[in-house]
C-alpha cells in the first residue's frame, strides 16, 4: 500500500521551486506529482491530478494563491492547501484562513516547515508558521468575542437608549411615560429588558449605569 503523501507544488521563482522539489524529494514519505510557475497552470494540474496536498506561493502570475485556494474552495476539491508568503500582514493571513486553507508558511521559514506543513494538512491539521500564531490566537478570540451575547449599550434598542437617557436625567417612570406617551408599565418592561442586557442588579443600579454612561446614549 503507497502511503506517501502526493504535492504538487507552484511558485513562479524557478530557483525557489528547485529549492523546494530538492527538500520535498529527500523526503521518502513525499511523492512530487507535479510543478506549476503560475496560478492558472497550478488550478489546472490541481484539477486533473488531485494530489493530496499543493504548496502555493500567494504571488503568483495570473492567478495568485489566494485565488487557486478560492477556487479549490468553490468546487469542492480535496487538495489541502498550504500557502507559502513573504507578507507577515494578518489580513493576508485571514484571507488564507476563512478560505479553508491550513497551512500558512513564511518563504523564510520554508526550508525548515514546508515539511511539517506538508504532513499535518494531509492529516486535517493546521499548520502556521511559529512566528505568525500570534494571529491565529487573534482570529481565536475574535470568534469568541463574536460568539458571546452582547452585552453593554450596543445590546440596546434605540427605545432602551431613550430611556436610559431619561433615567440619567433622574426622571421617574411616571415622568418617563408621560415624555414618551407610553404607559408606566411598559417603562417599567424596558427598565427590567434594559438591566437584565447590562447585567445590573440593585435598586440603583441603572441610574448608576446610566449617569456613568450620558455621553454615549
């Protein structure tokens, strides 16, 4: 049974590309079924080969990496992507990552991770040069943030905001009801909607907020 990992690999710098087949050719568990110089030639060895992994350059005539990763993306194609850059800029990175793309390696740290990229795609895993994950902690808590509920003014709806700008202004909820023509019993909802989304608790607890918060409601 063949066990080795097939790549194709793609970067139009040919003495780059040497450099690369000449690593991946020591490499006994890697099979090299392919070279392209451009992003166009790569997308259509991609297609008719379907190796299991393809080592990418992001600047590439024609079509660049991120392209050939964006087209893998949209016709289902099951070549792991490894993106090699000379750019340490994080939307590059995000790019690359929202994508689908696993692997993610510096040009200068080629030589000594292109392998270990190589064989953790193949497998599902992720690989990011060391010196970038700083980035994928950012994308990380970025998603948390994201996933939490909001909570803080943003969580406000405007009528909530007017409220709580009255309230500020030590108006009760009778003179509020009476400023916005609402029954007492619906400012009394809001106030209840308003301090359940801050998180407060306590007779005063809203004025508080509220007084804390007037310049930005």
């Amino acid at each position: 049974m063949n066990t080795e990992i097939t790549v194709l690999i793609a970067d139009d710098h040919p003495i780059f590309r040497k450099g690369l087949r000449e690593i991946l050719e020591a490499e006994p568990s890697l099979q090299l079924v392919g070279e392209a110089e451009d992003g166009a030639r790569a997308l259509s060895m991609l297609r008719a080969l379907r190796p299991q992994v393809a080592v990418l350059d992001v600047d590439m005539p024609q079509l660049d990496g991120i392209s050939v990763a964006r087209a893998v993306q949209q016709e289902n194609l099951s070549t792991a992507i490894v993106l090699l850059t000379m750019h340490r800029h994080e939307d590059y990175f995000n790019a690359a990552l929202d994508l689908g793309v696993r692997g993610y390696v510096l040009k200068d740290s080629a030589a000594s991770d292109v392998v270990a990229a190589i064989r953790a795609v193949s497998t599902g895993q992720r690989f990011v040069t060391p010196l970038l994950t700083d980035y994928l902690l950012n994308r990380y808590q970025a998603a948390q943030a994201a996933a939490r509920p909001q909570t803080g003014l943003p969580a406000l709806t405007e009528a909530e905001r007017r409220i709580l700008k009255l309230i500020a202004q030590y108006k009760s909820s009778q003179e509020i009801a009476d400023e916005l023509f609402i029954s007492v019993r619906t400012v009394d909802t809001h106030r209840a909607n308003i301090a359940g989304k801050l998180d407060l608790k306590g007779a005063r607890a809203l004025l508080r907020f509220a007084l804390e918060h007037q310049g930005q409601l």
